[in-house]
C-alpha cells in the first residue's frame, strides 16, 4: 500500500494533497499498521504539507479503536515533532475521539491531569460532560459542570443540551425539564440541540404529546427543527407502531425543504418492514425517492424481503428494476427474495430463470431457497424443469466448494 503511495504520488497528474494523505492514513490505521501510520504522518512535515484537526482525528482514532490510548496520548505530547501545537483544538480532538469510543473515564482523567497545562475552552468541558451524558451518568456530569464554572466558563446550549440528554438517560425526565425551563433566566435561549435533547428525553419514555408540543414550540421561537428532530419524531413513532402520525411528520419534513439522508431512509423503512404490510414502507420508498434521495442496498433488501413474503409479486419485480437502475448489484440475498416472492404467486417459471441468472453470475443459493422452489416445481408435475435446474444448481455447488477449499488454502481465483 505504501510502495504503491510513494509510486503514485510521483506522477504528475497526482499530487501529494490533504486528502490523498487521509486515505492512506485512515487505510493503515484501520489495519493497526501503525508505524508505517506515524511514518507518514510524520512526512506530511517534510513534505510541507501542513495537517489539519481531521488528520488528527484520524491517526487517534485509529490508536483508540485498537484500544492503544497510552499511544494516543503520546502523540498528543509529542505533537511538535510533528510541526502541530499541543494546543486547546488538538486537546479536544483527542478528548473527543475518547468520548465517541467509550473511553469517558480517561477522557476525564485526561482533562483532570491537563488542567492548568494546556488552555482549555467551552467545548473541552463539553465534549466530556457530553461523554459522561451518553451514559447517563448524572454525578460525573455535575462535577464537570462545576469545574468549567470554576474556571470562568459559562454553560452554552451544548451544556445545557448534553445535561438534559444525560438526565433523560438516568430516568430523571422532570429535572431534564427544569433545567430547560431555567435556560431563559441563565441568559440562554435554547437552540435545536436542547430541544433535540427534550424531545429526545420523551420518545425514550413514549410520550409523544410532549415530543409534539416541544416540536411545535420550537417553530414558534423561530428554532426550526432540522433533520435530527425528524429522525427522533418519526423512528420513535415507527417504534411505536403510530405509523399514519410518522408518514404525515414525514410529508411536513419534506414540505420544510428537509431531505433524509439514505441511512434516514433505512431507519424509517426498517420498522415499518417488521409489521404488517409492505405499504407504508413503500410510500416512505417512493416519496423520498421522487425527492432524488439515494436509497441504500440494506433499504432495497427489506423491501424486497416483505413484498416477496406477502407475495406482491408486480411490485416485486418493478422495485427490483429499479434497484438496478439505481446502480445497486444483485446478491444471493436478493436473488432469494425475488425467487421466493415468485415461488409465493405461482409464477414458478419466472423463479426458475432468476434462479438460473443467479447461477450464471456464481451465486449458489441455500438449500432452503432450492428445496422450495423444486418441491413446487414437482408439485406442478414440472419434472424436466426440475431436473434440468437440478443440474445446473449441482454444478454450482461444486464450484462453491471448490472456492472455499482454494481460499482456505489462501489461492484467491
């Protein structure tokens, strides 16, 4: 990967920028490749190439996700040498990248023992105290809370935000909603982020009456929700089987000018493909597909999954064209929903030529998959149809066989 780098970046129409040096870095971390990781985060300098915050985030990342944070806190220390400051932003990249792994009792620690020796800000204090929030842990909360006012900061929406999502998490809904209410007298007024949080607090306990009222509140004070307030509305109304509350807040999201992203997408369609029938998951489908939104592999599978079980063979096959229109491949996995949707309807000699252009492509399908659709095909008294797919599956067991007898042997073909 290295000697390819080194090769590639010599050509002239590839230069050594920012972003060539992320990909590598994040590539060799992600393999715990670490020395050659530092090697090159160390020829950024010699190369004159000056790294930024992200490029921090991600040497540490890779440290903390192998659980190196000794290494992690080396680098921090010893950051000169590589022509960046031990400064108050890089201290809160580390702390940061501490909190999103689940290390919050060193990022504690850490603050503890660099207080006084690196300048901290408001985001220092927030990052941890929103670490702590994550686990609901209240008392942790509160002393960092104290030590920041200790220090001259004042508590901003982030605080405030982080403070209500913990005691939300603890159970301890009524004072999340003091400590709302108290905002306005601290000279605060709340933003999206406190109101996330609220909102956020109720869906946990299912009191969508409340998540309706604040969502409401939030666009008279000229605080319009964004897409995190309707991610939390409407997987929670998803969750709670309130399906005809989520598709009108979804149609209000839309008409706002809010566009999901595609893992958005994926959360709403998969609750709705665990109940009853495929039909609001194909409204959510097609309407943030008319949108242009990107809908995702995972999302096409889950609707091909419930139609082809509820045997919607029609719709069926037009969502599986235009999952290929869309630039998604075909696996196993879809293969076997659209064979088993047909094997459903009766439509036996259509499930047989997709079963076929399976094959063709090297897809093997599970015994449980075959067994269905030749007992149905024998049960039509399709004997010769059966025998000759009977053929073709045997033959592509062989080669499945084969396949994982050469990997085993580490022959890749």
């Amino acid at each position: 990967m290295v000697l390819f780098f080194n090769w590639a970046t010599k050509q002239p129409s590839i230069g050594r920028d920012l972003g060539v040096y992320h990909v590598l870095l994040k590539s060799l971390g992600r393999r715990k490749f670490f020395e050659f990781m530092v090697d090159k985060f160390r020829g950024m300098y010699a190369e004159r190439i000056s790294p930024t915050c992200e490029t921090l985030d991600i040497v540490f990342d890779s440290f903390i996700r192998a659980r190196y944070i000794s290494k992690a806190v080396e680098m921090f220390r010893n950051l000169e040498e590589f022509g960046m400051k031990c400064d108050t932003e890089q201290f809160n990249v580390l702390l940061r990248g501490l909190c999103k792994r689940s290390h919050i009792g060193t990022a504690n620690s850490l603050l503890n023992s660099m207080r006084g020796k690196v300048g901290f800000d408001c985001v220092t204090y927030n990052v941890v105290i929103g670490g702590w929030a994550k686990l609901g842990k209240v008392n942790e909360m509160e002393k960092c809370l104290k030590l920041m006012v200790e220090d001259g900061f004042c508590p901003d929406c982030k605080t405030y935000s982080c403070l209500i999502e913990g005691l939300g998490r603890a159970g301890q809904v009524d004072d999340a909603i003091k400590i709302f209410k108290s905002m306005e007298g601290q000279g605060c007024l709340p933003d999206v982020g406190v109101y996330n949080a609220i909102i956020g607090n109720y869906v946990s306990v299912g009191n969508f009456d409340e998540c309706m009222k604040y969502y409401e509140e939030m666009s008279r004070n000229n605080c319009p929700p964004n897409i995190d307030s309707y991610a939390k509305l409407i997987c929670g109304l998803l969750k709670a089987r309130k399906v005809a509350d989520a598709l009108e807040l979804f149609d209000k999201m839309l008409h706002r000018g809010v566009i999901p992203t595609t893992g958005m997408v994926t959360s709403f369609i998969e609750p709705l493909c665990r109940y009853g029938p495929p039909h609001a998951a194909m409204i959510i489908y097609k309407t943030a597909r008319k949108r242009g939104c990107i809908i995702s592999l995972t999302a096409y599978k889950l609707l091909l999954m419930r139609l082809s079980r509820f045997g919607k063979c029609g719709m069926l096959l037009k969502l599986w064209d235009e999952m290929q229109e869309s630039g998604c491949s075909s696996d196993m996995d879809v293969y076997e929903y659209v064979v088993n949707g047909l094997c459903n309807n009766g439509q036996l000699e259509i499930a047989v030529c997709v079963m076929e252009e399976a094959l063709r492509k090297g897809f093997c399908p599970s015994r449980l998959m075959y067994s269905k659709l030749n007992k149905k095909l024998m049960a039509f008294d399709k004997v010769e149809t059966a025998y000759k797919l009977f053929l073709k599956v045997k033959q592509a067991r062989a080669n499945e066989n084969a396949r994982k007898y050469w990997r085993a042997n580490g022959w890749h073909f």
